[in-house]
C-alpha cells in the first residue's frame, strides 16, 4: 500500500514537472502557420495570424545565406546572425530558431547575456571557445569548458552565458534554439547602456563601483552583437 502511494506521489510530481517542460512556445495545432502582417490575406488560427495555407510557398520555408560570415568589426569582435521567425516566416508557432554565430581570433566575444524565452544548444563548426553559463541564484554556479570543433554545449533557459574565442583562428558557431524567437538581453547592454540611464546611484551601489566610472560607462557604446 505504501509503495502504490509512493508511486502517486512520484506520477503526480512528474506530472507537475511536465507541466513546466512543456511552458514554451505553443504547440502549431496545425501543419504550420506562416507569418504574415497582412489581414487581408491571412487566416487566424491558434490565436496568430497565418498566411492562408494555399499561399504557403517554399521561399516561407527556406533561408539563405548563413554560409556567409557576419560583420565582426566591432569593438567585441563578434557577429550573431539570428534567424528569428521575423525573419524565417515558416518558423512561426514551431518553436524553434538559429543562428550562426562569427568570432575573431584571439579574443573574439560573445558577452554574457541571455535568452527569456528559450534554451540553446550551440555547436562549434570551427576555431576554439570558451564557452559557459552561469545559474541562477543562490549558487551561481560556472559550467564552461573549451569547446573544439564538432563540440556542443546547451545553455538551460534563461541563464546568462558566453563564448570568447581563445583560439588563433576565427571561430564559426551554430546556435538552435527552442523559440522561434528566443530574445537576446545582453548583460552589459541593458545595465550600462539602458535607454534612458538607469540612475547612478543605483549601479553605484549593485557593483560596488565608484559614481564616476558608472557614470562613465554609460556614456559608452555598446555593440549589439546581433546587428
Ligand atoms: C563592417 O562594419 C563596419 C562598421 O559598421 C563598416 O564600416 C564596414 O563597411 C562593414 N564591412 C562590410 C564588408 O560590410
């Protein structure tokens, strides 16, 4: 008798836990629902607007052009071609993205930033990366390793990560995500380059820094990686 209600006990947590698994973009409940802005020619289902399905062409499917290197002149060294499904309409509703992902050598960097909406797994294709990420509070824990071509490693949702090249030779990765539009917010970005500023005061007093280097690290640029 106490092993059957053990057996409830683990079948309802599980339950409870497939629950949260599944808090993500939404099932298509249809065989796809290609994005569109124009209402006149769409239909709705699943609450979005879909191109009408008859219209659907392979162009809404397909993307090209991520064999191409991205524009790393700029003060990181980096470039993130992220193909959302603003940008890919047949990936609206099915839940996933990518992104090719350039780094100079010796130095190249993704910053630390996150993703609200999504978990990654990132596949290096060439060159040498540290990569990592970090959990949430209270541990903070660091997993990162140098990652080799054909290596891959998984960002969980949410957690604030990084690649750095560390290699002498430009490095090229691939990200897939599991959002068709996973969102990017870059650490350093959204604190010191915040629109408008965030009062000093209080960037002050998070990291212990003192008002004039705060003050001036928000008169500085901070490179969108992914424009
Ligand atoms: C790369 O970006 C830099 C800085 O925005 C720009 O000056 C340069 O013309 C770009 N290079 C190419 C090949 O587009």
């Amino acid at each position: 008798m106490m092993k059957v209600a053990n057996l409830l006990v683990a079948f309802a947590l599980l339950a409870l836990a497939s629950s949260f698994v599944t808090a993500h973009d939404p099932g298509p409940l249809q065989d796809f629902c290609v994005g569109i802005n124009d209402a006149d020619a769409a239909v709705v289902v699943n609450g979005k607007f879909c191109k009408n399905p008859s219209f659907a062409t392979i162009e809404d499917f397909t993307y090209s052009g991520l064999n191409v290197p991205g524009n790393t002149s700029n003060q990181l060294r980096v470039h993130v071609n992220l193909i959302t499904a603003d940008v890919m309409p047949g990936l609206n509703t099915l839940g996933i993205s990518l992104a090719r992902i350039d780094l100079e050598p010796n130095g190249g960097l993704n910053p630390p930033h996150y993703h609200p909406r999504g978990s990654e797994v990132l596949l290096v294709l060439e060159g040498t990366l540290y990569a990592g990420f970090v959990t949430s509070n209270p541990d903070h824990r660091l997993y990162s390793k140098i990652l080799k071509q054909g290596d891959l490693i998984v960002y969980p949702t949410g957690l604030i990560h990084f690649q750095f090249n560390v290699g002498k030779t430009p490095a090229v990765a691939i990200a897939a995500f599991t959002s068709q539009n996973p969102g990017v917010n870059t650490v350093s970005n959204a604190i010191f380059g915040a629109n408008w500023p965030i009062n000093p005061e209080v960037l002050v007093t998070a990291f212990h820094m003192d008002r004039k280097l705060v003050e001036d690290l928000q008169t500085q640029d901070w490179v969108n990686p992914t424009e």
